[in-house]
C-alpha cells in the first residue's frame, strides 16, 4: 500500500511540474522576469577563417560580459551568455550550405562571421535581417559611428544594410629573404623588392623568371604557391590583368574574355610552361602548403595579412613549431602582388568579414548589441593584432596595441591598391567557373583558350541575361 501511495505521490509532483512548465510557456515568462527572476539567453555565434581568426567570435564572448553589465544597470532581467564556434576548415559553400539546413528548420547561428562577398546571398534568401533601423535607432549605434565609409560599403546590397563590418585584410605576395640571399642578393637589394613591385618595376613575369632561377639552382622545392580552393584570389588575378569581372549599373557579370585568357596563360605558365608551381596545386592541402612555406621550401607565396599572426600561432614547422616574430622578419618579406606587365601597376585585395543576424533569431537587440560592442576599438585592435587584420576605424588604428605592432603598419600602404569583390548573388557562379578553368589549365586538361569557351558556355547557362561578354 506505502509503495502504491508512494507512486500516486509522485505522480502528481511530476503532473504539477508539467503545469508549472506550460504555463511559464504560456506567458508566464515575463511575470517571472517582473518578479526580479534572471532569464539565461543563449546566442550562438558561427566564425570562419583562418585558425588565428577565432577572435572574430571570442571578442562577441567578450561583449557578453560588457553587454551583460549594462543589463543590469538597465533592470533588464535577460543575460546573455555566448556559445562559439569557429569553422577553419572548409570553404565558403560549406559553411553556406550547414547554415542554410540549420534555417530552414529554425536553427542556425544567431551571429554569423563570414566574408562581405557572401552579403547578398544571404540577403537575397531572407536568411539575415536589414539592419538599418537597428543601426539608426539602437543605443549601441554610437560603438559603430567611426567604422570607415567604404567598409559599410561592403556591408551593403541594393542600397541597403545587412551587415557590420567586422575587419579588413590585404592579400600581399610573400617572399623568402633567405633564399633570395642564396642567390645572391644583398640586404639593400632586398629591402628595395617591396618598392620596386609598387613602383611597377618588378612584375609578374619578373617573378616567375626568379622562382624558375631558384628553383633550377635547387633552393627550393617550388617556386610558387597560390590557394588550393576556390577564392578572391582568382578573380583579383583577372583584375590584374586589366580585367572587369562585374557591371554595377547593369548588375550583371562581366565575362572579360582577353583578360581571362593572359590570366589563365599565366596559370599555365607557372605550372606547366616554367614549372614553378605544382600542376596539382588546387589538390593540395592547406597544411602542407603552410609547412613548406614556413620551412623554406617555396620562394614566393599568395597569401594574406592574416598568414602573418597565423604562423605565430600554428606549429606548421616541422622543427621551430610555432615561428617567432623575429624569426619571420628574418626570413619573410611581403609587398604588393606585382603588376602583370612592367610598368603597370601592383594590386592587392581586401575582403572585410562582416556580422550578419540570423532572420529568425529570437532575441535580434540583443544579437545587434553584441556585434556592436565587439566593434569598439580596444575590441576590433585586440583582433587585428592577433589575427593580422587592419583597423576598421581611425580610433581602432589609434590603440596602442595597433599602433605599435610593427607588421601591421608596414602593410596599410597597401590599402591604397585594395579591390573589392562585387556585392551580388550571381557571384559565386563567376568564381565557381573561373576556378575550375584554373584547375583544368594547370592539369593540362586544357588550353587557356578552351577553359575560356567552357566558362562562357557554363555562364551562359548560369547566369542568362545576367552575362555581358567582352
């Protein structure tokens, strides 16, 4: 009988338990937050980049902290607690299409950190929220106030705002001083590269006639490394060589046959005519890539501002794990990608990462509040330094920790030479097609000429009436 009771009892706790918890689903909520009861609010927070790129979404950790502090001060019962992860791994469509899942059944991130050229994707699908009346009427607008103009510009899509800019980059060419010491060349000589590139008097094929020398001397491995995946640095390639790849009046890709042929012929050079560059090289893995260039088995490498702090931070070295500052200035030089022709002039290209707020987020003031605060200067600077980014504000510049890191102010001349990727849907069926005709050049599968056709008759299909072909 006590064990029948027993049960009866315990029933009935659980059923009133049940009770409590509909009700508090119900409506009761907010009396409970009346009543001075705290209400735990989690936000996620998906990040891409490089491994030295986490702080993109351990500065939104940071936030929570100031964020939480003002709450408080407010009488506002909610305190938000920040769930990270950040994604180091695959390209942009994977990291598209996991998010893209989670929405659909109304989840995802509630923060996502991704480059500006994924803006109008997302805008175009619903996936993030316009961000204009946060930004004009939210008290933490004014932690957004110095952000420099042309940044929001990348923010944007069709006039409008879906973004916060998050940093800025340039993609600079590496160099080896100890091999070029090697070959012969003097500090003074050296020294003088980086200027000599921006002056435009060492060019591309300057530097494919140095990697071949040095490569056929036995001093290195190869040559030349560029990225194995799809990415800005294809398209920045057309650009260089005098290239356009989009119409902002029309808003329509621009398929700029000529330049994408010297384009594709210099891809070809560098891995099948001069052999500086491996004809697999949009097999390879990213670690191995990293582990020859710091170990000094590549002359020159494409890389990116952020490959600087991610060498101090990631043991690719075999011997010296993780490489000191010294060490690298030693040993690496960095300038401007040179001008395809001499005489021309270098370029380099900047893609901010940016914010975005899941549409479907449930607590978006809050989600704003925190990108916003994570913009800050001491914030922003803290990233910069740690991940090799520039400021994307004067007053961020302004910080001591930016000031005087040494890196950082020998490349902001370079952000005289940025370009930009177009802000529109269409343009990840460019780069798609524009990275498989580098594969199948490099591969000998085929000629510039033919890769050329092949991506005219793939955007065609693609894009329609959104192609103009030159």
């Amino acid at each position: 009988m006590r064990k029948v009771m027993g049960v009866f009892l315990a029933c009935i706790f659980i059923f009133s338990l049940m009770l409590s918890g509909c009700g508090e689903n119900a409506g009761e909520k907010s009396a409970l937050e009346g009543s001075g009861e705290i209400e735990k609010v989690i936000i996620s927070v998906e990040s891409k980049g490089s491994p030295a790129d986490s702080t993109r979404g351990t500065n939104i950790v940071e936030a929570a902290k100031e964020l939480n502090k003002i709450l408080e001060e407010k009488n506002d019962n909610r305190r938000v607690e920040v769930i990270h992860n950040h994604d180091s791994t695959g390209g942009d469509d994977d990291f598209n299409k996991k998010f893209f899942l989670a929405w659909q059944s109304g989840k995802g991130a509630d923060i996502l950190v991704t480059g500006h050229n994924n803006v109008a994707l997302y805008a175009e699908g619903g996936y993030v929220l316009q961000l204009d009346d946060l930004i004009t009427n939210s008290e933490f607008k004014k932690y957004l106030d110095e952000i420099y103009p042309n940044l929001w510009e990348a923010a944007k899509y069709n006039g409008k705002t879906y973004a916060i800019p998050q940093d800025a980059e340039t993609r600079p060419i590496y160099f080896r001083k100890d091999v070029l010491r090697k070959m012969g060349w003097t500090e003074e000589q050296i020294n003088e590269l980086p200027e000599k590139i921006e002056n435009g008097e060492f060019s591309l094929q300057d530097m494919v006639a140095l990697a071949k020398e040095a490569k056929d001397k036995g001093l290195v491995k190869w040559g030349i490394y560029h990225r194995p995946t799809n990415g800005a640095f294809f398209t920045m390639m057309v650009k260089d060589f005098g290239g356009k790849v989009y119409d902002d009046k029309e808003e329509k890709i621009v398929l700029d046959k000529k330049a994408v042929i010297e384009t594709l012929k210099f891809f070809k050079d560098i891995a099948r005519d001069s052999k500086v560059t491996p004809s697999g090289m949009t097999a390879a893995e990213w670690k191995g890539i990293h582990k020859d260039w710091v170990e000094g088995k590549v002359l020159f490498w494409f890389g990116g501002t952020w490959h600087w702090a991610e060498y101090q931070k990631v043991p690719y070295h075999s011997e010296l794990g993780k490489l000191s500052e010294e060490y690298m200035f030693d040993n690496m030089g960095y300038a401007l990608t040179p001008a395809a022709k001499k005489g021309g002039e270098p370029i380099t290209l900047t893609q901010p990462y940016v914010y975005m707020i899941n549409s479907k987020t449930k607590h978006p003031d809050l989600a704003f509040a925190l990108a916003a605060i994570a913009s800050k200067p001491e914030y922003n600077a803290v990233h910069a330094v740690e991940s090799g980014h520039l400021a994307i504000s004067p007053a961020t510049a302004k910080q001591p920790k930016y000031e005087e890191n040494r890196f950082l102010a020998s490349v902001s001349y370079m952000l005289d030479y940025t370009i930009t990727q177009p802000n529109t849907s269409l343009w990840n069926k460019y780069t798609g097609v524009l990275y498989k005709a580098v594969q199948a050049v490099e591969l000998g599968r085929q000629t510039p000429e033919e890769a050329v056709n092949w991506m005219e008759e793939q955007l065609k299909n693609d894009l329609g009436d959104k192609l103009i072909i030159m």
